[in-house]
C-alpha cells in the first residue's frame, strides 16, 4: 500500500474554502453546530490505540488538505493508505477493517457483505451474500453483478493503472490483457466470478487462498453501477454507497463530500463508521509546512496522508510541552526504502547494488524523516509489526550506521566498477522527507565514487508515469526509487507480495513492484502460498525477506512511525491497527 501526505480546510462555500486552503488564505471555521461538548484535555499520545475526546455528536465541516493530488478517488484504481482510509466514507467493499481504536481497528468486519466469506474447493471458491437495501447516491439498490462489474472493471490495467493485481493474480482463467469496456457482458469472465442471484456472489480462484477476506476488503470490491462507469474519468464522481457522496471533484483543487441521503445506517452494523462530520473537504497542492502550521493554528483539522508532520515540525513539537500534548507518535507496518531497477544497468549487477547498502549512511536515511520519533532504522524489508517477521542485519547497518566505505570499494571492485558509475534516483517532488533521503544518499555515495543525480516527479504520476514504468524508468537511467510500502494487511503476503513478486510488474505502468526481479523469491512466494501451517508459511516470508536481501534489491532506510498532530477541533479521534493512522471513517469535531 503506497503512502501520501494530507490536511483539511472548510469553507463558507466549497470553492471558496479550498481556494483559501490551497492559497494558504484566512483562518477558516469548522461550522456546524455539533460537537463534543467541552474538549477532554489533551495529552501526548492520548489517541494512539485509543479514542481521545469520544463524541457521537454530528455536525461542522471536516477540513483536509494535501501537498498533491494523490493517485485517485476511484475506489477500483487506488493504492494510497490515506485513499483507503478515507474513501470508506463514500464506498463499502465487501468487508472492510473495523473503525475502531487499537487491535479492534485491525480485525476484518462484514461490510457490503451480510458476513465473511464461504470456503469451499480447498478455498478456491469464495461466496458471499450481499445485504439487501443498500443503495447507491441515485435510489437504486446494489446487487451482487455491481460488486462484480467492479471488479471486472479493476482487472483493466491499461485504464485503471493504480490498484493491486491481486485479483488479476488469483481469479481464475482471467484472460491477459482482460478489459471490461471491450467485454461488457463480462463473457469472459463466466469462470471466475458468478453471480447466481442479486444478493450471492462467487469467485473462483486459480489456487487456494485461505485469506481471501483481505481481498474482499479491497475497495476494488465496492460496488459500481456499469451505466454509470466513465473508465478514467469515473475518479470525478464515484457512485456513493457510503454515509458521504461526492457534491464536487475538481482535479487540480479538491473536492467536497457531503451527506448521502440514500445511505441506511441500519444495512451497516458492523463497520464501525459513525459519520459524524456534516461534510468533509479536501483540498490539493498545499504547502507542506503551511499544513504543519495550519494544524497548529487549528486552521486545520487533519494531516489526511497520516504519515506525519515535517522533520522541522517534530522538533518544535517535541520541544513545546503544549504542542506535544497533541501529538500522537504512531508506529506503522510500513517500510520507507529504496528500490534498485535490475533493468538498469549497472544495477543489474548485484555487487554494484551491494556497494550501494555499503556506502549508504543509515543514520541520514533515518535524519530524512526525523530521527527516531519517524521510526527505526531498517536492517531488512519486514517491519517488526508483520505476523512472524525475524529482524537481520546481514550488511552491519547497525555497526556501520553511517556506512563502510572499504566494504563499499571492494563490492565496487567486484562488480567491475572500482572507479564508481553514475545512475539517477527517483523520488517524490512534494515529499521533503523523500528528498532529503535523496541528497543524503546522493552524499555518502560520493564518496565511494558513486554519483547519483536526484530527479524529482509527480505524486499522482510517480509509478504510473515514471519511476513505475519500465520502459520510462530504464530508458531515463532511473536506476533508484525513493519509496514507501504499507501492509495490505499485517502477514508476509499482505506486506511483500506487490513489492517484490516479479510478476506483478506490467509494462503499461503503476507498478508497486519497481524493478525487483529474482526467480528464487517467486519460487518462495508459490512456496508459501501453498503452505496452511501459520508458523511454516511464516517462516517462509522470512526467507523470501532474507533472499531479497542476499540479492540487494533494496536499500532498507526506516521502519516508519509518524508524529500526528492532533487539533483541538477534534472529537472522538484515535489510530488503530487496521489502519496505521487516524481512522477517517470516525472522526468528529469537537464543539467551540
């Protein structure tokens, strides 16, 4: 799951609050007249695993903002955490992770489904039964072909290039190259997914898979009504089943959610939504730290990328009692490395990557994101959050925190290139964090004689466009990736399947997976998807990590946690398992 940065702003009408946001303009109100009373007193750490300030109470508008568009509001082409997050506001998968605080939050919940999933055929079939009076924003009542038109839709990844392939890997006799808006009867697909009545659908699978729920929850699942399906323009107004429906959309602003008045909160029992807000705005291509300042000022309600405020900002905090006493420090099942591009040469030489870990300064890779209150510096790809994961440190990161130089010469020897080489490193332009982490390789690599040359990119295009491209990334010589992964869900599978399973990659482009092609953790994958013992699958995750590692695919920085700030706009805030940050799907606003 990729990661993004985000805020809120609100308005006396939409335009005008997300014109002021993005101009970085005059304080705005939350509005409304709900609330939680008389805000609780705030304390560091208070809504980590726990609710701060609860509240029932409905009204006021919830404000957030992000430096840059992120990659889509489509549910079916999404692979941002804060995207999945969010949107459980406007969509509802299959099922979907608890709003709830702490461990609760990470336990998968029947959402659009009546109850989880049905095995049968050694878990190769999945039946699930749809709750009967859920309607999309227009009156119409979802049925099961509209969970399958939407998955059907999300196999096209020439169209819809940003979401996981799990259901391209797994379902069965999917043809290459599948599109819905060439087969719009969904012929080709009569093996691997059924639809026997309106409320009962079927997927058949290629191979067993006893955590098929984890997909059900993708968004991937939620509804679509196929009359109402615009391809790569359907981001612009998804079909709401959700508590919220889109009022606007603008791509280069934001957009404005506000109540759906065909949304039951009695088909929807068990997710834990409480849709407190009477509308939540979002707006784009604000200034990183006029966000961490806005936050501050309560001009803001929240930080929507979840990932944290600033390195300068983590100081300040830290540094005021007051301003400490509203942050959160949130751990996360989430990696911030890089990735090398075998495509690229002189990166497909393992030993000119093993140079690369070498002469790597672990202490500034950690530095980038603020020290140790953004996370631990990494020694391998598994954070220690994922179920079984072991910690190694094959390369003396720990030892050599600021990088070994003569172990770094004599790895460039080996590869023939004892005089160093040149190659390009990615990273995301709105990301500071991503460009620190850039420029501090781009130091201790020289001096080994390794040049690298930081090339900045969009956000929105960042995998779709460029660093994510084969063809693009090799032909530009982008021989790095700056780069950040979020569990799917905390198992070896959910963590490391997207990243480094060479055949997720496609040459159309959003690839998760940047360039990591090794035959021997393919073989593992199959291995460990094969294996029903937990331990034994679980220690199989392990060697699929340590085989990436013994063939330096990837330059590990931080095992990340993010400092949050938390206004004294909010009610009933709090971070849970499930989601890594604060829950979008529950949070309120406190009453002034």
């Amino acid at each position: 799951m990729r990661w993004n940065r985000i805020t809120t702003a609100t308005a006396v009408s939409a335009a005008v609050a997300l014109s002021l946001v993005a101009c970085g303009g005059p304080k705005a109100s939350s509005g409304g007249s709900g609330g939680s009373g008389d805000s609780a007193k705030p304390e560091y750490n208070a809504a980590v695993g726990k609710v701060f300030n609860p509240s029932d109470k409905k009204g006021g508008t919830l404000r957030m903002a992000i430096t840059e568009k992120y990659d889509s509001t489509d549910p079916g082409d999404t692979y941002y955490g804060l995207s999945w997050n969010l949107l459980r506001n406007y969509a509802r998968p299959l099922m979907t992770f608890k709003a709830a605080p702490g461990k609760e939050g990470g336990k998968l919940v029947p959402d659009l489904a009546e109850a989880a999933g049905v095995p049968s055929d050694d878990a190769k079939t999945w039946t699930y039964k749809i709750r009967k009076g859920v309607k999309f924003e227009d009156g119409t009542e979802v049925t099961s072909k509209d969970v399958k038109y939407a998955v059907a839709r999300s196999l096209d990844k020439d169209t819809l290039k940003n979401g996981p392939t799990y259901f391209n890997d797994f379902l069965l006799d999917v043809p290459k190259g599948y599109s819905v808006y060439k087969d719009k009867s969904m012929a080709q697909l009569a093996k691997a997914i059924e639809t026997p009545d309106d409320n009962t659908i079927v997927f058949h699978l290629n191979k067993s898979f006893a955590g098929f729920d984890y997909f059900a929850q993708l968004s991937e699942t939620a509804p679509v009504p196929q009359a109402k399906d615009t391809g790569a323009q359907y981001q612009l107004h998804p079909v709401s089943t959700g508590p919220y429906k889109f009022k606007s959309n603008d791509a280069n602003k934001g957009f404005v959610l506000v109540r759906n008045d065909q949304y039951d909160p009695k088909t929807d029992p068990d997710s834990g939504r409480k849709a407190l807000p009477d509308e939540i705005d979002v707006a784009y291509n604000v200034n990183g730290p006029d966000i961490d300042n806005r936050l501050q000022a309560g001009d803001l309600d929240v930080d929507l990328a979840g990932t944290g405020v600033l390195a300068e900002t983590q100081a300040k905090i830290l540094g005021n009692a007051d301003l400490k006493a509203h942050a959160d420090n949130v751990p996360a099942t989430r990696l911030n490395f890089t990735v090398f591009n075998s495509d690229v040469k002189p990166l497909d030489n393992v030993n000119c990557r093993k140079a690369i870990l070498y002469a790597a300064d672990h202490e500034g890779y950690q530095r980038a994101y603020g020290g140790s209150v953004g996370g631990d510096i990494a020694t391998n790809l598994m954070p220690p959050t994922v179920a079984g994961a072991e910690s190694f440190d094959d390369y003396g990161f720990l030892q050599d925190k600021n990088g070994n130089a003569d172990k770094a010469k004599a790895a460039l020897k080996d590869c023939g290139m004892p005089a160093g080489f040149s190659t390009n490193i990615g990273y995301r332009a709105d990301r500071p964090k991503e460009k620190a982490v850039a420029e501090s390789l781009q130091q201790s690599l020289a001096k080994v004689g390794i040049k690298l040359t930081p090339k900045g990119f969009p956000t929105g295009d960042y995998t779709k466009l460029y660093v994510g491209k084969p063809d693009y990334a090799k032909k530009n010589g982008i021989g790095m990736s700056v780069y950040s992964w979020g569990a799917d869900w905390p198992d070896g599978f959910g963590f490391l399947s997207q990243i480094v399973d060479s055949r997720v990659i496609r040459a159309a482009g959003g690839n998760t997976n940047l360039g990591i092609k090794i035959p021997e953790v393919d073989a593992l994958i199959d291995q460990a998807l094969k294996t029903t013992d937990d331990a034994a699958r679980n220690k199989l995750w392990v060697d699929v990590d340590k085989k990436v590692m013994e063939q330096a695919g990837v330059l590990p920085g931080v095992w990340a946690k993010g400092l949050l700030y938390r206004p004294d706009t909010l009610a009933n805030v709090f971070t849970n398992d499930g989601q890594n940050m604060y829950d979008y799907a529950a949070i309120g606003l406190a009453q002034k």
